[in-house]
C-alpha cells in the first residue's frame, strides 16, 4: 500500500508538469508575427473506454458527452482570449452534411490524425514551425473571417470499482484512468500548426465543468490573446 501511495503521488506530479509544460507554439505566434483573432473548431474526437476485470470497453454514449463537454471548455478558453469563434459549416447537429462536405472534411480530419502521432512524440518541433497540413485545409472552405482550425482529440479510460481496488491492492500495477487531451490550432490558410498542447488529468474532470475547464484554460496559457 505504502507503494502505491508513493507511485500515486509520483503520478500526481508528473501529470501537474505535463499541464504546465505541456504547451508549443509556432515561431510565428511566439514572436507575434502572427495573431488568431477568430477560429472554426472542427467536430472533436474524444474516445473513453470502461477498464474492467473483463477487459476494455468503449463507451459509446459517453465519448459523444465527453467530447461536447472538452468543446465547450476550449471554446470557453479560447474566448476568454478574446477569439471568437466563428459557425462551422461541419456542425452536424443543424442538418445532416452533404457528400461533398463530408468527404473534404474526412479527408482533412484523417490527415490531421495521422500527424497527431508525431505532434505528441515530437512535439517540441512545432516550436521549429516543421509541422504542417497543407494547403488543401481551404477546401474546407469555412467563413473567411476566420484564421484558424481547431483540432480536438482525446483519450480517456474510466475504471470500474473492481479495476480500481485491483490496482491499489496491487504493487506491481501501474494501471490508472486517465485523460489525455491534444488541441491544435491549424492556420486556415497556410495548414500550419500553430499551437498545440496536451494536457493530461483524471478521467474524473469531465464530471465537473469547473475543473475541465481550468485544465483546458491552463494548457492554452501560453496562446496570445487576441488584441
């Protein structure tokens, strides 16, 4: 127990050094050469699956919570930078999305996603401005008003009480619900990102507004208000 505890508090730590030091801005936006003033938050992906002595789960209902509730909290954060956030044209919650439209944006979702490895693994690199989506972002062809993309991914595993009291009791396990979550921000034009940050917590968070939204706030820091 006295092991687990130890590891628990270890744990704890490195997860407040991930939210603060989790942060990487392009040269571009850390020298101010290059300001967002407004953005379109793209349809986020947050996937949380139940952690069982039987196995995994994915939670089908819960990730679609899950992932409304982390949009609101970087919407929430990035207007308290004084961005605003423009419609989205991809917002599925009005009418279904023609062909066209659902085609251009799987296409720049998966090319987002298949960064997505390298942003987290290198992510120091986009303070080097190499990572990049491309032109072919404008085909999204959002309002014009807006100068930036908004990528939000997530992962999350929820334990259940058998889990739980089977990684305390257990010394050897290092087994633990998490949340980890990746914001960039793309610029609309040139597909460079910009910003990213990713952010690690407790599953726990997307059960209190309050808390999410500190965390998101937090990991978007660094990101210059809009003047």
């Amino acid at each position: 127990m006295r092991i687990c505890l130890a590891f628990l508090l270890f744990f704890s730590s490195v997860l407040t050094c991930q939210q603060a030091e989790a942060q990487y801005l392009h040269p571009k936006i850390k020298e101010k050469k290059v300001t967002v003033h407004s953005a379109v938050i793209l349809p986020p992906k947050v996937e949380l699956t139940k952690e069982s002595a039987k196995g995994s789960e994915m939670m089908v209902a819960e990730s679609e919570d899950a992932s409304t509730r982390v949009l609101d909290a970087v919407g929430q954060a990035l207007q308290e930078k004084k961005i605003s956030l423009v419609s989205s044209p991809y917002d599925q919650k009005s009418e279904p999305l023609a062909e066209d439209r659902k085609y251009t944006l799987a296409n720049i979702q998966g090319r987002y996603d298949a960064l997505l490895p390298k942003l987290v693994d290198k992510s120091k690199d986009i303070k080097k401005g190499r990572f990049s989506l491309g032109d072919e972002v404008m085909l999204l062809n959002v309002d014009k008003s807006a100068d930036a993309l908004i990528f939000i991914r997530g992962q999350g595993r929820v334990f259940t009480k058998g889990k739980t009291a089977f990684s305390l009791l257990n010394p050897f396990s290092f087994d633990f619900p998490f949340l980890f979550i990746t914001v960039g921000i793309v610029d609309v034009h040139t597909g460079e990102v910009l910003v990213f940050t990713k952010p690690v917590s407790a599953t726990k968070v997307l059960k209190d507004p309050k808390s999410l939204n500190k965390l998101i706030k937090k990991s978007l820091k660094k990101l210059p208000a809009s003047s």
